[in-house]
C-alpha cells in the first residue's frame, strides 16, 4: 500500500511509523520520497510537495494504526 499526501513547504523527512491497531507501540517506520510539483496552470503558481511512502509488511484483512 502507498500513502501519499501534499504539504505546501517541504520538510526534512518522509516518515509513516505504523503498526497493529491494539499494539502498545507503532513498532514499524517507513522512509519515502518528496518531490516539487509546481502548478503552472493555475493564476497562483502554486508549489506543492508531494509525498509517498510503500508501507510494508501489511497482512491481509489486518488493522493498523499510523501517524
């Protein structure tokens, strides 16, 4: 599974810590990648940044919980 989302400033990090819904702890962290997306089209020129992380490991029908 992928999670993406945009913030409008970039930050130093791409980071999901996730782990089983009813677990004590978020026992997992996932790294991924930023990039620039400039909105041309629109009369503000926006930028964007736009993130993604893969999560992994994730089972089939299982609960998870994120931040």
């Amino acid at each position: 599974m992928t999670i993406t989302w945009l913030t409008m400033a970039p930050s130093e990090e791409t980071i999901v810590e996730y782990g089983e819904k009813d677990a004590p702890i978020l026992d997992s962290k996932v790294y991924g990648t930023m990039k620039l997306f400039k909105d041309y089209c629109g009369s503000e020129h926006r930028k964007m940044y736009v993130h993604r992380v893969k999560l992994q490991k994730l089972q089939p029908g299982g609960s998870y919980s994120k931040c």
